[in-house]
C-alpha cells in the first residue's frame, strides 16, 4: 500500500492535481462561480466537503471550547465598527506588496515572485519586512522574469490593503465605509468586557470563535490554501502575567495544537514542523511567534500561527474606544489588563492538509484514509441488487436506522466493485452491504446478517443486523 512519503519535492509526485481532480469529481470541492467562467482565488464546498469541513469545525470547537473548563466560545459580526480595524492596526498593516507585468497585466505578490525565482536556483531567502524600494531592487537586480509571458517588464511595486471595504446604507458616504472582517480575532478584543461582565470566567481563560474571514488576496492558486474568504478557527487565550509564566503557557499551547492535527485529524507527525518568525517577520508587540507548518506539495507552509502578543489588542481597542477594557483580580483587587496568546489558524486550510495527508493509493485503489470521525459518511448501505425489492426493502430498512445515528450514504448504481470505489475515494470508512444471505436465502447461518467492508484494509466481515449500529458507532467514535 503505498502511502504518500514526506517527499522532499512532493510536487513531483502530482499530488495536488490529483486532490484537485478527486475534489471535484467526488463533490468536495468546486472552482468558484464556474458556470460564469470562475471567479479566482474562491471555491464552492460540494456535498462531501461541506461535511468534512464541518467535521473539523466540530472537532475543534469540541476540544478547545466545549471540553475545556477555561474556554467560552462567541460568534460576533462579520461587518464591525471601522475604527476596530484602525485600533487593531489592520488599515495600516494588513498590506501586500505587488507588480504588475506591463506586458500582460499578470498580477502577482512580489515576496512571491523573488521567493520562487531564488527557489528555483536552489536558493532560499526570505524579503519577509523588506521596503517596496528594496523589493524592487532586487527584482531589478536579478531581472525576474513575468511567470506568465516570461517578459521582464514590470510596474513599480506598491502596496495594497487587504481588507474588503463596503457601506453600510445605500449612500456610498465616506463616514459609512466598513470592511469585512480580515480575522475573527478582533471580535474577540471588542467583546472581551461584555465576556466579562455576563459569565463568571476568571484568568487564565480563553475566548474561541469559528467564522469566516475575508481578505483580497492575489495568490499562486493552491487551491483551498489560500483564497478570498475562508473559516477561521481563533483563540485568545487571556491570562495574568504576573501569575502566570507565559513561556510555559505558550509551550501547553504547542502541545495541544500538534496533539490536535496530529491526534484528531490523524496527520503524519513527519509532514509537520515548528518554525519561529524571526525579528523581521514578527509583529513589533509579539514577543514570540511561531507558525506550525505542513509540508503541502509546494513546500513547508503555514498552517497554525501561534503568537504571545501580549497586552496590545486591548490596549490598542481601550485608546480608540475609551472604554477600561481591564481586569481585577477578585482576590487582590489588582487592576491591570490581560495579556493574551493567540492560537490562529484556518479551517480551509486544515481541510486541504487532511485531504493530503489522507490519500492513499493502493494499486488501482484510490481511498482517503480519513479518521471515521471526519469522514463526510460514515458508512454506505447497498443492496447486493437493485432490481431484486426484497434487497433494496432491507437494505433501506438498515439505512434509514443508521441515518438516525450518524451521515449515511446510499448506492444501488453499477456493481459493488464501482460503489465500493466511489466510497473510497471520498474516504467512508465502511460499506454495509445486504445479499441473499442476509434474507435468509443463502447460507443459513448467515441469516439476519450483512457483509462490513473496511476501507483501509478492504476486508469483510459479517455482523448481526441487531448488533451493527453498536458496531459502527464504536469503531467510528472509539
Ligand atoms: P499567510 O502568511 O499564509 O498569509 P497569515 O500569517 O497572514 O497567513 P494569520 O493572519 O496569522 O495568517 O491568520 C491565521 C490563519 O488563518 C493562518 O495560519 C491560516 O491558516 C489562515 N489564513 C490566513 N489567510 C488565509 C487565506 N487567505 N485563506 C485561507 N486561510 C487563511
């Protein structure tokens, strides 16, 4: 069975295209407005992959809000006061650098652009914190080529926002401008008093929001990676730092972020790295950051950031708002404002990781090896013959009994062979199928019984009708 290795070049093997084509073929994931020609950097999540983005949704929200005694969770607006994003810093800093080729108004990021021309010298450098002026000299020095039309002849690189912008109201006034949220995190910082006053959280705690996010950006088009909107999965974690050793702190956050990716989501611990921003690339008030990588098939990237960033947020949102967003402790009555550490990360991301990190070729066999509790199904119920009724009267019998605990499929197209094929590919973990054994026509033995067939091992075996919910349900959530 061969199992994607952590390739040095995993492009090589073309894996992502085949993630792309599966994504597509087995209702996951579709290319954005494609009936008008498509829409770049945007994805729709077909019936398979709104599940299995669902599933990590509530894996996440499961472990690090509902499990836990020390986190809440919050849901705030999508579109909130302008000036949270001033505070926060985001209309000033939330900015790209970009080149356009004259030649053939090709877009494209300039970090990129020096990053994949050193790359594909065998060279690797970072122009993380580097001027426009700088950025262009280097373009200038090593005459980059446009990726597109292979010309060198490039506009000046400027920067630009990434933040949506929009009006509230139907008069497009300066004093109505609003943006569409750039990260949940916010939301987090402007609700932080109201979290405060209505619940009895006492430091250390930590506040957890899923929810979309929005930025304009111009990307090398991998997929799910990195695109306009996406579900952000976002924690502040608020403690007191004369009580609490932030260090420590920060390494318990290490730990449960890689027991989750590598424990929940069943990711190969070997295709996983901590890398630590540098002074350069971390933000002026984070006292450590460091993102946890995943070696995707165009490289080590970014998947969950993790930043100390100390008292800022809410410092920043007490100067713009006026309002005392500080904390007293009830024991000393000791005013101060709480620092945080923020584990970031994004959902679409984690689910093009899982979508990787499972797909599993076994000689003709094509199967996602997803854990039972992501999978989109978790299990397909068929007739052994769609033409036989007494077949399909059982088969559907146990089909709608199983829909009552967990997402079930349902196949009577084509031969076994096919649906077991098709159920591989978008990673159900078992297949129950009902024959003439189980009506009590074939073997006697075997009557009342149906045939279980496992995805990762393709063997069968045969379970009593009365036992078989009890049997999937512990095999699927043990
Ligand atoms: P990157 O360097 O990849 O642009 P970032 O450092 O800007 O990411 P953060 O602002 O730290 O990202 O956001 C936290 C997380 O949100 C990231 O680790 C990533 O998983 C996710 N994320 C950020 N931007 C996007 C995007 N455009 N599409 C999908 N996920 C995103």
């Amino acid at each position: 069975m061969k199992k994607r290795e952590a390739a040095k070049n995993p492009s090589e093997s073309g894996l992502m295209e085949k993630i792309v084509s599966l994504a597509k073929r087995r209702g996951f994931v579709f290319p954005g407005s494609e009936i008008y020609g498509g829409l770049a950097n945007s994805y729709e999540y077909g019936p398979a992959g709104v599940e299995l983005k669902k599933n990590i949704q509530d894996e996440w929200w499961r472990v690090f809000v509902r499990e836990r005694a020390d986190m809440v969770g919050l849901d705030s607006s999508i579109i909130l006061h302008p000036k949270t994003w001033e505070a926060s810093g985001h209309v000033a800093g939330l900015v790209d650098a970009m080149v356009e080729c004259k030649a053939c108004h090709t877009r494209t990021r300039a970090d990129h652009l020096i990053e994949n021309h050193f790359e594909a010298k065998g060279e690797k450098i970072s122009v993380e914190g580097k001027s426009e002026k700088e950025l262009d000299e280097v373009i200038q020095q090593e005459k980059i080529k446009c990726p597109t039309c292979g010309k060198f002849d490039w506009t000046p690189v400027r920067k630009f926002n990434l933040l949506f912008e929009t009006h509230v109201g139907i008069v497009p006034e300066a004093q109505s401008k609003v943006y569409l949220r750039g990260e949940t995190a916010q939301g987090i910082f402007i609700s932080f008093k109201n979290i405060l006053d209505s619940t009895r959280v006492r430091l250390p705690f930590g506040v957890g929001q899923l929810g979309k996010s929005f930025r304009n950006e111009i990307t090398k088009g991998n997929f799910i990676f990195r695109t306009l909107e996406f579900e952000q999965a976002e924690i502040e974690y608020f403690f007191d730092p004369e009580a609490t050793d932030w260090k420590k702190l920060y390494e318990q956050w290490k730990g449960d972020m890689w027991t989750f990716v590598t424990g929940n989501l069943g990711v190969r611990a070997d295709m996983l790295r901590w890398r630590e921003h540098g002074d350069e690339e971390r933000s002026f008030y984070s006292k450590r950051t460091e993102d946890l990588e995943y070696n995707f098939p165009f490289g080590f990237k970014e998947l969950w950031g993790l930043a100390y960033r100390t008292d800022y947020d809410l410092n920043q949102h007490m100067k713009y708002s006026g309002t005392d967003l500080s904390y007293t402790d009830p024991a000393s009555g000791r005013k101060f404002v709480p620092h945080v550490i923020e584990p970031a990360v994004g959902v679409n991301r984690l689910m093009a990781m899982v979508m990787l990190d499972a797909y599993t070729e076994d000689g003709e066999r094509i199967f996602l090896k997803l854990p039972p509790r992501l999978a989109p199904y978790k299990a397909a119920v068929f007739p052994l013959l769609a033409n036989k009724p007494a077949l399909v009267e059982k088969a559907r019998e146990i089909y709608a009994d199983l829909q009552k605990r967990f997402p079930v499929a349902w196949d009577d197209r084509g031969n076994i062979g096919k649906r077991y094929y098709a159920q591989d590919e978008i990673g159900t973990p078992f297949c129950v199928t009902v024959d003439f054994d189980t009506l009590g026509e074939g073997e006697a033995a075997n009557k009342n019984t149906v045939t279980v067939r496992d995805r990762d091992t393709g063997k069968q075996e045969r379970v009593t009708m009365d036992k078989l919910t009890e049997f999937l349900h512990g095999k699927i959530y043990r």
